[in-house]
C-alpha cells in the first residue's frame, strides 16, 4: 500500500476508494482520520468498525446528504481526511464524491462496505519453527479466530469461516497439502467452512458426535463427519495433535493439544478458553446445566492434561485489547490463568453463579447459525451474511465491558 503524500489513511492520495486491507492496515496503527458511518441507526447499532487503534467515528445517516446536504457535510470536522463506509458501498461512494467535489474534503469510499468488512480474513503467523508454523486467521469483523497448522507439506485446519478457498489458497502458496479439517464445536456465532471444505477436498471433517445433534430441535446433523473421541490423536509431520474433551459451551466441544518433538505445546481452545473471560453455556438452551461442566473443563480436566508453558490459541477475542504486541491473540496457560478475571473464582458454586449472572443476550439468530452448521438448513449467500452480521458474543458480559 502506497504511502503518499503522508496521508494517515496511508493510501495514494489519487484515489477515491480502499479496500478493507488497506483499512485494516490504517487502524492497526495510530490514525488521525475519520471514519464516517452512513448506514442507518439500526444498522449501525449492531455493529461498527473496530481496530487495534480505532478511528474517531461519526454516524450521519445517508438519507440527510440527500435531503440537507450543506447541513450534513457541515457536521464533519475540518481538516479531516474521511472514510465514507455503507453497507455495501454505493451509498458510501456517493457521499465520498460528494465531498470530494463540492466541499473539498479528502474523503474516500470504503469499497464492498461493510459486507466485505464482514468478511475480510486476515492471516498471521503466529509460530514460525524450522520443522512447523502456525498461522492465526483473524475474520476482523466478527472477532473470530481459525488456524493453519503446516508442517513437513502437511496442513491442518481448524475453526474454519465459511469461506473455505481463503484458507485452500493460502495452502497452496504454502507449498502445503491439506489432510486435517477440525471443528472444536458445532458453532453458533458464525458458519463453519469445515463441511465444505470436506465436500470440495475430499478430506474427512471432524467433529464430536454430541455436537452432531441440534440442542433445540433435536435433529441429527446431515453433513458427512468423522467422530472425535477423548484422548484421539494425529500426526502432522512433527506434530501431534491430541483431543481433550472440554465439555461447557457446548457438551461436545473439544480441544485441541499440539506438541511437538522438542516438548513445545499449543491448545486451540474453541469456545472455552479466551484471553480474558471464557465460553459461555447458555447457547445451547442449558446454561444452568452446563455452567458446572465449564467448571470441571477449566479447573480439573484443563489443568490436569495442559502444562503452563503451554500457549493458548483461542476461538475468539471480544477487543483487540486482547491482541499481543504482535497483534496476535495467544498467551501462555500460566500467564493467562494469573490475568484473566474470570479465572479468578475457582470456588464452583460460586463460579457457577458468577457464570450465570453475566451471560448477555443471545442472539437468535444463533440457533439458525447452529442448524447450518449441521446442514439442517442451506442458506443462500445473502442469508449466510445476513445470519453472520455483528461481533460473536460468545463469552460473558464482561468481556464486552458490561
């Protein structure tokens, strides 16, 4: 990305357009631009912008550039550079022309708005080894987080989004060959891409089987899986990869322990160990239930089968507060059981009534993400963004600043 003209958006001072690379690239680092915002209210509500240094916001609805235009343009503070962003772009690239052209403000359109925000993945390298990497996809909007594992030509993935040939291309520039799809849970913030990416690949999709039933309907999955079992392990290349069964968010949830022949060890844990809170129990309908198991998951089967050194890789991150100083979402088991708040209760009475006390709306469209998931239902592309729109809210309240 070029950096002309010493632009803080960072971007050639000829253009009248970004794409959400570049705005993510403007807002991983100290910015002095605004973002302007021209969806309406409800849109907007649901879900913004957000980054490692988020940029000063303002929201005017599109509808007053049409009506009063002066008096809407002269709501934007002067002297600002100003990214115009819209649900999918063309609103946004008319009031970016707009400004440009009848007040004289540098203002760029976000292109694809926030459809392609939603649906930007950024992959980062988190471990780099001589034998092994792993990389880290960060899917920005959503705060979801997947994985590659690539070791000796073999590939591994886990958590997969929906958009499965980001994940079968960034393979292939590797030089790597997928042989492992792995899902720690049957998810219901966003659409896996683990089935679909079994049917386009020919490889095996893993999953545990108490997660191939519906927790509402009761229905068995439709999609073709693998069962994952306790204590189950994988080879790929140097490392092994163990499953620990980690009941609570969902009863079959799992984990997932990397080792490699050095003794250095990396747990993907889903939906049940974040960088600060942990997954909540009550999206299956069964929060007094299940809040116990993600006691026994976090304070006996957790500690017993992961040492400190252990790095933990989350499914999640609720703000990027929560990111490293290398903007990666990892922290090892003993620093994060010292630093997250949560972890601080380890009385289970009352951890439990803790947990059940912080646990935020659930969305409803999360059952319908779960009967996807389980290819119960199909959505077309437009249903599939529709189901998918907002932050995941998979932890407790507090982790939300609630």
């Amino acid at each position: 990305m070029a950096d002309s003209a010493g632009l803080s958006i960072g971007i050639d001072s000829s253009k009248t357009a970004l794409t959400v690379a570049d705005l993510y690239e403007s807002i991983s680092r100290p910015n002095e631009f605004l973002l302007l915002d021209v969806r309406n209210n409800e849109e907007y509500k649901l879900w913004r912008i957000e980054g490692k240094h988020t940029p000063e916001t303002l929201h005017i609805f599109y509808g007053e550039f049409v009506e009063e235009e002066q008096a809407a343009a002269q709501k934007i503070p002067p002297g600002k550079e100003v990214v115009v962003v819209c649900a999918k772009g063309g609103a946004s690239d008319y009031v970016a022309e707009i400004l440009r052209d009848s007040y004289g403000i540098s203002a760029y359109n976000l292109e694809g708005g926030m459809i392609s925000w939603g649906n930007y993945y950024f992959f980062r390298q988190v471990v780099a080894q001589d034998t092994y990497q792993i990389y880290q996809i960060e899917r920005v909007a959503r705060g979801c987080l997947s994985y590659l594992l690539v070791s000796q030509g073999q590939a591994a993935v886990i958590d997969p989004g929906r958009h499965f040939d980001r994940y079968l291309d960034f393979i292939k520039e590797a030089g790597a060959e997928l042989s492992l799809i792995l899902d720690t849970h049957a998810h219901a913030d966003h659409i896996s891409g683990g089935s679909s990416l079994a049917l386009n690949t020919g490889i095996p999709y893993h999953l545990h089987p108490y997660d191939a039933i519906h927790p509402f309907d009761l229905l068995p999955a439709e999609i073709l899986y693998q069962p994952l079992v306790d204590g189950q392990e994988f080879q790929l290349g140097d490392l092994r990869i163990e499953v620990i069964h980690t009941p609570g968010h969902t009863l079959g949830q799992v984990n997932f322990l990397a080792s490699d022949s050095e003794g250095k060890s990396y747990v993907f844990t889903g939906d049940n160990l974040f960088i600060e809170s942990f997954g909540r129990p009550d999206l299956g309908g069964r929060g007094e239930a299940w809040a116990p198991l993600v006691y026994r998951t976090i304070f006996e089967t957790f500690k017993a089968r992961v040492t400190d050194e252990a790095q933990i890789l989350p499914g999640h991150y609720a703000a990027q507060r929560e990111a490293n100083s290398n903007g990666a979402f990892m922290k090892s088991f003993s620093v994060l059981r010292k630093e997250n708040s949560a972890l601080q209760i380890d009385r289970k009475e009352e951890f439990v009534r803790y947990t059940l006390e912080h646990l935020p709306p659930a969305p409803s469209q999360y059952v319908q993400i779960k009967r996807v998931n389980l290819g119960l239902v199909v959505p077309d592309e437009q249903e599939a963004s529709e189901l998918e729109l907002g932050k995941n809210i998979c932890a407790l309240s507090e982790a939300y600043g609630e």
